[in-house]
C-alpha cells in the first residue's frame, strides 16, 4: 500500500504498517510503524506508543495477559519481537507475566509488564516483595486504568498499589508522553533499583496520535544473577533490613528526583488561584481554561508523578495562591497528598476537588466536565454532574456473534435442565461469553471474576443449595484461574458441574492465543494444552468433550454431568466463529449459510425467542424469520432448534435436491 507522505521538520511522516518504496522515492521500507526510522512521525494507537518506548530502551523481556484496554500493548510488541531481539509471552495469567519480567530484572536485563487494572490485583503479592528485594535490569509496570469502567466489572485506581508497595509511579498526559514516560521509567528503575509503575487510562490506550520516533538504545548486556540471599531471600530475618532500604529509596531518593523530573511543569501567570492537572486530565484542564477565557489567568500544574509525590515541588506551587483545584481520573490520591503539603508548608490555602464535590469521582473525565468543574471552582460553587443518557440514541444489547458456539452451549444447558425439570444456578465468569446473560439466553446468575464461577459453585453446592450447581468458565479463564478451584472441588468431594467453553482462543480481548491454541506470542508452535487432560490430572472421575453445535449430544452430555456425583467436567470445544470465518476467506472459501423453507415455517419464533443470535430477525407482517446472510456463518444452531424443520443449511438442501 502506498501511504502519502508528509514533510514535518525536514522529517518523512508514517502512519502506517506497509510503507513500500515509490519509484525513485527516498521513502524508505518499513514493514510496521513500531519499526519507523528515528525522526519519523508516525501515528501510533497510544498502546503501540507504550511499545515503542519499551523498543526504544532497549527492553529485551515483555510479557502480559490480555485485557482491554491494555492487550494492543503486547500485541504490538509481538508483531516485531524477533525483528527487534525481544522475547514477548502472553502468560497464563498477570501473576506468572510479572514474575517472569521479575526474574529477568534480576538477571540484569530490562523488562516491560503490561496489563488491566483488575491484573495489578494478581500481581499485587509478587509486586510488594519485589519492591523489597529492589531489581538490577530496568522493570517498568504498565498498567491501563479502565477508569469509567467500559469493559470491566469494576473500575480501580491502582495507583494505591504504589504506594502500597512503595515504588515510584509515572502518569503520562498524552500518548507521545506515553513513550518518552516508558522509555525514562526504565532509566528511573535502575537508578533507583525499583519497579517502576507507569499508569495510563483507556483514553491514552486506544486514542491515536501522532508520535516522533526515538533512537533505539544500545543496551548490551549479559544476562546473569549474582546471588545474594540477603537480598533475595525474602523471609522475616532478611526482610526487616530491606523495609529499611525500600523507605529510603521511596520516601526520599524518589521524591528528590520527582522535584525534578523534566515530566513536571508549571504554567505561571502569578495569579493567586491554581489548577493541578494530573496524566491525562492536564490536557482537559489546559483545553477547559481556553474554552473558558481563562488561559492567562490561572496558575496551572502539569503532574505526572502521583507517587511519591514532588514535595518541594508542589510546596513552591501552593506559595502565594488562595485556593486550588486538583483534577485526577479515579480516587482523590493526589488531593489528599496536595492537603498534607500545604499543611506540612503551613500554606494558607483551600483546596478542592474530589473531596469538595468538583470533581465527580466516577466515571471517565472529559474536557466538557473539567470545564464546568473549573467554572464553578472560580465562581465560588459546587457543580452539578448528572450524567442523563441521550435520548435519541437507541438501547443497543450486546450479543454474542452470530455462529458464537458459545450461544449452542448455553441453549444447550438450558435446555438439559429444563428437561431434568431443574432451575439451577448457573455461575458464570469472565469473557465474551458473559455475553450470555443478556435476552433471550439469560444464561447466567453471577459474573464476578477470574476464575470466580468453580470456586463459587463449591461455595453455593456447600451451602445446601438443594438445585444443580453449574460453573460455566472459558477456556483461557480456565488456564487462568480455573485449575486451583477445579483441584479444590475435587480435594473436597464437591458434587458440582463445569463447563468449560473452549474455543482455543482468548477472544474477547482481540484473540491471543492461549495455551490450548496451539501456538505463543511470537508465533511458534507450542504444545497444545488440553482442558480435559488437566481435569483428570485433577482428579474429575466425569469428563467429556463434545462439540456444543451438535446439539442433541450436548443436551445429553451435560444431563448426564449434573446427574454424575461428584464433579463433573464438560469441555464445549467449537472453534471461535471470527477465527474460523478468518480461516476460510484464506483459503477463498465461503461458509454455509441458513436457507427458509418459507412453506414450513409457521411463524413460532422460536429460532428467534429461543436464540438471539443476531442473523436471525423476524418480519412481523409475514409472521416468517428473516436469515441475515451477511452475517450468518451456517452453524447450524437454529435448524436444529426448528422444530418443523423450516430452517435449513445450504449444504444440506442441495444434498435433499
């Protein structure tokens, strides 16, 4: 593809993955714009700006789990690893992913960890620890904030995690910050022998702007460990001298360097009323204070460094002024830090925020709500913040994709409990198919966490609840979370069932492979890991694999599983729809598509009530369903749901023809 090219400082602008010579063009070859010569310009998403910093330090090591808003950061990573010398792994879960950054810190090689917020609650053991010991090789954390939240089931500000664990915490203000912050984190790590924490919110992961591309660092080293049990050896005897340690590091080498940092400003116009904007609210405050006219008469701080936070720093800005405004996405942090300065600065001065109602503490922030804080801030008045939806937009329900074998399995343990004359309690878990919960499926009674639905199922079979007990958790959860549970259950005689919907791929955040994929991050095969082979290695006396788009046979296999007593386990294995449908165009062909025998539909609906998948509608003047074949990819579900045999596969009616 030819891509225009844009003059910017003497510099060729790039802003996309197949750049190719033109003629005798002295545009050069680039394959993917992680891979940009130096002094391009290139339009990075703001997780492929975090990448590009990491590739620009020098990083040797990068791992993660999926999750959104934080997976494009590794998936970037991954596209160029061997091109750039770097090992990626997604691990099985955010714990594993950072004790192998860890480690490799240790070995002296610099290493990057991404992740959500929810996987900082799995790192946070190893984390704390590792802040004792301090690192040799430069580690940088990043963690991606779902602040409102939009695809999370709770919203988090894990920049408590840090001072919880005392390492220094880095927030960019906007995506080209987002590389020179990552890039600089890894130098701050070393200097102070710490993790190092850079936290970004959703609007810098998936926003896009344009980034200059650095020099790559030469960062040669031999990885090796130099043993020191003092220092490694983290027990009681050993840990007291290293706490002593760690509050240095934090409490005073890291606040000297932050009263610094070239990430830290001050926008001075003497005036005696100020506005502290921290990450990605800086820009929202600087953007707001225009709108308002008030550019050039409010005092304004940029903070990129919540914690610790710049003692002198914030103590020579609170000097002089009457009242702030502190403006930060999440929890008051950094408010509450600014009131302990002014005090401890004995300045006279009021400050608000959070705490005083003018900033809303939930959901995202925006440029509009900053300015009607900052407003009411000057004119001496609490702001209002309800949030009404639009009215002239229409309720959209997320569904599971048309074809989504997820949705067969679901019809098909509704259907299995219907028939035993059973309700039960369905516990669900985290990924696409808590889609399930939504009309008509209704599949599910709980969604809760990683790996939450086996051990929840234990908890409800253990209380006496006198229904079957059925955790339903996908594949890549299962490797996640769901191993331990599933021992647990077995260790204590739990008469459960557990469906496993295996579709080999981590989907829900962009399909990473997991380790029943078949492949890694960097595209080599691996071993192809087996969900029912770990159930019997636990011990599960009932396992079965059965493909959920036959129907009939799951109906009868997930009947039999909630009759087995004792655990039974049901792997509902059918390739994820996308992949497959990817998988065919590569070979130029095209899936099987549903076909309406118009003369034996009777208009019962049930392929639609019963369903809901979405290339099925129903035309309510001709009372007949209506096959959306743009989007239909011949699963089959609903020609068996038929009951007159009305709706049939293509294949199929030219083999009756």
């Amino acid at each position: 593809m030819i891509i225009e090219e844009e003059k910017v400082n003497n510099r060729r602008s790039y802003s996309s993955y197949n750049i190719v010579q033109k003629g005798d063009s002295e545009m050069p070859v680039v394959e993917d714009p992680l891979l940009a010569p130096p002094g391009s310009k290139v339009l990075y998403l703001g997780n492929e700006a975090v990448a590009r910093g990491a590739i620009e330090a020098g990083a040797k090591v990068a791992t993660s789990y999926p999750g959104t808003p934080a997976s494009e950061i590794l998936s970037s990573l991954a596209r160029v690893a061997k091109k750039v010398g770097m090992y990626v792994e997604w691990a099985v879960n955010e714990k594993v992913a950072f004790e192998v950054a860890f480690a490799a810190s240790l070995a002296n090689v610099r290493a990057i960890m991404s992740c959500k917020h929810l996987g900082v609650n799995w790192i946070s053991d190893a984390l704390l620890v590792a802040a004792y010991t301090g690192v040799n090789g430069g580690l940088v954390i990043v963690s991606a904030d779902d602040t409102h939240p939009y695809s999370s089931q709770n919203a988090e500000d894990t920049r408590y995690y840090t001072k919880l664990a005392k390492i220094p915490c880095l927030e960019p203000s906007d995506i080209p910050e987002a590389k020179e912050i990552v890039k600089y984190g890894f130098k701050l790590s070393e200097t102070l022998q710490l993790p190092v924490y850079v936290r970004i919110t959703q609007r810098i992961s998936h926003s896009k702007s344009d980034v200059t591309v650095g020099e790559v660092e030469k960062v040669n080293r031999e990885a090796r460990f130099e043993k020191d049990f003092k220092r490694y050896v983290m027990i009681a005897t050993y840990s007291k001298e290293r706490q002593r340690v760690l509050n240095k590091k934090y409490y005073e080498d890291a606040v000297k360097i932050f009263d610094n940092i070239e990430f830290n400003k001050v926008i001075s116009n003497e005036s005696s009323i100020g506005v502290i904007g921290c990450g990605v609210t800086f820009g929202y405050v600087v953007e707001a204070l225009e709108r308002l006219g008030l550019a050039d008469k409010v005092d304004v701080m940029k903070l990129s460094t919540p914690s610790p936070l710049p003692y002198n720093f914030i103590g020579k800005f609170l000097e002089n002024k009457e009242k702030v405004l502190v403006v930060e996405e999440g929890e008051p942090i950094v408010e509450e830090g600014i009131c302990r300065i002014a005090l401890s600065f004995n300045r006279n001065v009021s400050i608000y925020g959070q705490y005083t109602g003018h900033i809303p503490r939930e959901f995202e922030l925006s440029t509009g709500i900053v300015a009607k804080a900052i407003k009411a801030f000057i004119e001496g008045v609490t702001p209002s913040f309800e949030r009404k939806a639009a009215e002239e937009i229409g309720k959209r329900i997320p569904a599971l994709c048309a074809g989504c074998p997820h949705r067969a399995s679901y019809y098909a343990l509704k259907r299995a409990l219907r028939e035993l004359g059973k309700k039960g309690i369905i516990v669900g878990d985290r990924g696409c198919y808590n889609q399930g919960i939504h009309p008509p499926l209704r599949a599910i009674d709980t969604c809760i966490c990683m790996g939450a639905s086996i051990a929840m199922a234990v908890g409800f079979e253990r209380a006496g609840v006198k229904e079957p007990v059925i955790a339903v958790i996908g594949d890549s959860t299962f490797y996640h979370a769901g191993v331990q549970p599933l021992l647990d259950a077995v260790f204590n005689n739990s008469k459960i069932t557990v469906l496993i919907f295996d579709n080999s791929w981590t989907s829900m955040t962009g399909h990473q492979p997991n380790p029943g994929t078949g492949v890694n991050a960097m595209g080599e095969p691996s071993l192809r890991i087996r969900a029912e082979n770990i159930a019997r290695s636990c011990g599960v006396g009932f396992v079965k694999v059965v493909n959920p788009l036959d129907l009939n046979n799951t109906i009868k296999t997930i009947k039999e599983a909630i009759m087995y007593d004792g655990v039974a386990v049901v792997v509902c294995r059918s390739p994820c729809t996308l992949q497959y449908l990817r998988e065919l165009r590569k070979r130029g062909e095209k899936p099987d598509k549903i076909v309406l025998i118009e003369d034996r539909c009777v208009g019962c609906k049930l392929c639609v009530t019963q369903l809901g998948c979405p290339a099925l509608l129903f035309d309510e003047e001709k009372k007949k369903p209506i096959v959306n074949r743009e989007i239909c990819s011949g699963c089959g579900l609903c020609s068996q749901v038929c009951p007159r045999e009305a709706l049939v596969l293509e294949s199929k009616l030219k083999e009756e023809e």
